[in-house]
C-alpha cells in the first residue's frame, strides 16, 4: 500500500473483511519486526453498542489480531479510554472486547487508568498515556462518524482515547482542532483500519446509524480525515484540525491525488441529505464544553425538537468551561453551577438532560 492510497471493501462478514483487506494491503512490510509491540485502537467512546453507530465493531479488531498472529505477531496489546463520563471497563465489556481479550488472549488497557507523560507535541505540552508512548506500532480503529463539535471525528480525533481525562477537558479549553492536531505529530499511526459499518453522521455517540457495510485501510491519517470529509459532505477546510494536521506534517489531505483501491463492489448507499445537528446547535450557546457534555445535550434536544417542545425554548441553552463563575438564566452541566436554572453533573446524562429540559420549557 502506499501513502496515496485508500483500500475499500464492503460486506457483512466484518472480520473476514477485515483479514482479507490487511492482506491485500500488506499490513505486515510495514510493521518494524516480530517482535514490535503492536497497539491496537479502536473507538469505544461511550456506553453504547457498535450497532448504534458509535463504536467500533470487535469482529474488525478480532480480524486484526487474527491476521498478526497467524503471521507469528504475538505482542499485542488492545487500549483505549472512553470520554469522560464514562468508564472503560463498562463500555470494553458492553461491546464484547473482554470475550475478544479473552478469546485471542490480548491484554486490554484501560488508558483511564494509565500513568502519563508530558510530551512536547511539535511546541504543545501535552499528557499522554504512558501505555501509547510504549508502543513500536499502531493500528487505529477509528468509526467514521459525525462530530458535534468538529463536524467529523475519524483517524485523528480517534487518538484521544490516549490522554488521561484531564488532558481531555484541557483539549476543550483549547478549542479542540489545534491540540488534536498536534497530538498527532507525537503519536503516529502506523496504520488506519476505518470501521465504516454504520457510523452515525451526526452524533459522535451514536443513535442515527448508517449503514454503510464497508471497511477501509490506509496508511496515512490525514488523508483519511480528508476523505471522510468528503465523503460526509464537508469541505476539508471546514474541518479545522485536517488542515493543521497536514501543515504539521502528519500526512496530506490532497484527496486530489488520492487513489482508491475497491476490493469488491457494495450497494448503493443512501446518505443522509441533512444534518440534526446544524439543526440544533441554534438553541446552545457553547464555550469549550467537554464533548461528553455537549455529546449528551444535544440528542436531548433531538428528542424534545421530536416532541414538538423545542421551539417552546426561548433561552439558549449555556454549556462549557467558558461559564464557570458565570451567571445566566438557563446551563448545562456544572461548569454552569452559577446559573438560576442548571442541570447538574460532570457531565449530567442525556435523560437528566432531556427532563430537566422539559420540565423547565412545560413550566416556563
């Protein structure tokens, strides 16, 4: 495989995909040697199944581990933390990687748990898992999905499983794109698989899936990024940490002379033609939230915006670390502690969200 190229293959047997695409793209002339501890990545942001569209699928990283070993790799390691909010172990057993860690015998980190080293990141300090610094090469299992806060998260976003929960929340205060893309410039991927199966295009926590059915693989993360960009409708520049990945240095973003390799043909796939988001981010007023945060409010919105209870909303709605010690009228979480009206938590769920919300525009 080389850097300009993004090998496609569609189906339903997701783990057979997967070994057939590893092979077809020579997964292993790029691993240093036998003996290189091999991390692999995948997405398991929040406590929901891959079906849902937010996680990744565990056939794809059981395709994975089955392809190395059979080549006689034996040092692998599967890591990953969840946003905050949210606990590893939860989410690793809800969406069956503790059967796959058992099954191959593949030790499973919690990156949550992780003691971390602060990093110069191309001029940014950065806290990064101890266990992801250790790693001779990295195999990222991104869900291509959409991103309230970023548009789209796919091989770039995906390595902020990596960083302790705090570096986290510090990655909101920055605003997101900038840390993302530096972060990048200190943990290279060796490899991309892209779980493209039924990644929701809205919410980077699922519950909109399409359903895609295909797989794909590269070597460069940036041009993944700059592919699911286009494919999702968005200009690379509309998403701002692509861009800034590839003046770094991490890849190019040239789609123009990307080359696609398709394996097989699929079905024609019917995308969506709107965004929900776009059509809810009127009623928020956001300052550096937490995306677990703003992750949970804004399919509550979906829902009241469904009930017809939306447009009844006459405040916006404050979310973010930009409103501690704030007043206002109406927040979420308790960055906005200070406010008449505020659901509490750190982050509060979507349900407390939903009622709160409701309770407050039936009352109001």
């Amino acid at each position: 495989m080389k850097s300009n190229e993004i090998y496609i293959i569609h189906g339903a047997e997701y783990k057979e995909m997967t070994k057939t695409l590893l092979a077809e793209a020579d997964l292993v002339s790029r691993i240093p040697d036998q003996a290189s501890r091999i991390g692999i990545k995948p997405n398991l942001v929040s406590a929901s199944l891959p079906s849902y569209g937010a996680t990744t699928h565990p056939e794809v990283v059981a395709g994975i581990i089955e392809y190395l070993k059979e080549r006689g790799y034996q040092n692998l390691v599967m890591l990953e933390g969840s946003w905050v909010g949210d606990k590893t172990k939860e989410v690793m057993e809800l969406c069956g990687y503790d059967k796959v860690s058992e099954q191959y015998q593949v030790p499973f980190i919690d990156t949550q748990k992780d003691r971390t080293v602060t990093c110069d990141c191309a001029g940014m300090k950065l806290d990064i898992c101890k266990s992801a610094l250790e790693l001779d090469f990295l195999i990222n299992v991104p869900v291509m999905k959409g991103h309230c806060q970023t548009k789209i998260t796919c091989a770039l976003k995906n390595m902020k499983g990596l960083i302790p929960n705090k570096e986290k929340r510090h990655f909101h205060s920055m605003g997101l794109h900038k840390p993302i893309a530096h972060l990048n410039t200190r943990l290279k991927q060796g490899f991309i698989v892209v779980d493209n199966i039924c990644g929701d295009w809205d919410f980077e926590d699922g519950g909109h899936p399409v359903v895609m059915n295909r797989i794909m693989a590269a070597a460069d993360p940036v041009l993944v990024d700059a592919y699911v960009c286009d494919l999702m409708g968005y200009a690379v520049d509309e998403v701002r940490y692509v861009r800034l990945a590839e003046e770094l240095g991490v890849g190019s973003a040239q789609i123009s002379q990307m080359k696609i390799c398709a394996l097989n043909e699929g079905e024609e796939i019917k995308v969506p033609d709107t965004r929900r988001i776009l059509q809810l981010q009127d009623a928020v007023e956001e300052v550096d939230s937490c995306s677990a945060c703003y992750g949970y409010l804004i399919p509550a919105l979906d829902q009241l915006r469904e009930e017809g209870l939306l447009d009844r909303l006459e405040e916006k709605i404050c979310i973010g670390q930009g409103f501690r010690d704030k007043s206002g009228r109406l927040g979420i979480g308790n960055c906005t502690r200070n406010f008449e009206c505020f659901q509490k938590g750190c982050p509060p769920t979507e349900t407390q969200i939903y009622e709160f919300l409701k309770e407050y525009i039936v009352n109001a």
